[in-house]
C-alpha cells in the first residue's frame, strides 16, 4: 500500500513539475517580424530568449497575441502557455496576462 501511495505521490508531483515546465514569465522586448513563409512570427523578451508564434498569416491569432505587442509597448509581464516540443525557437500557443501563476 505505501509503495502505491507513494507512486501515485510521485506521478503527481511530476505532472505538476512538467505542466509548469509547459509556462514561463517574459517582457517582450521586440517583436522581430514575419518568418520567410509568413505563417508565423518571433519575438525576443528582455532576458534574450526568442519564442514563436504560428497565427497563419495573421489570419488565424492565438489566444492573447495582442498582448504580446502589449507587452512591448508598457514592460509588463505575460504568461506563455507553450507548446510541448522543446524545438527552438519555442512554439507559443496562447498569451495571457500577468506572470504564471504555479
């Protein structure tokens, strides 16, 4: 019994850890533009990491993408829900505002 607790323990302490892993806090510094493609563009946060975002164009926005211009314009913080492959640049899939929240 205490070996099925602590593996349940386990594997939720460890779909937490991975779930945050999934999120981070940034101030975008600038926003660098369309890719050669057009279907998705990259900006840099004030810390040097650069992300992407997929929005097809323009036509098809992810969740929060305007507050990522805001972001730029004011220095406030916003939340990055991203993707769960590691590729770099880091696919954002929604923006919100604010720092994370654990």
């Amino acid at each position: 019994m205490k070996k099925l607790l602590a593996a349940l323990s386990l594997s939720l302490v460890s779909s937490v850890v991975l779930a945050q892993a999934n999120t981070v806090t940034v101030v975008v510094k600038k926003i660098e533009g369309f890719g050669e493609s057009g279907d998705a563009f990259i900006f840099r946060t004030t810390t040097g990491q650069r992300y992407q975002v997929y929005n097809a164009g323009g036509s098809n926005p992810i969740r929060g993408e305007a507050l990522l211009s805001d972001s730029v314009k004011t220095r406030k913080a916003v939340c990055l829900h991203l993707d769960a492959n590691k590729t770099k640049p880091r696919l954002v899939q929604s923006v919100h505002q604010g720092a994370c929240t654990p």
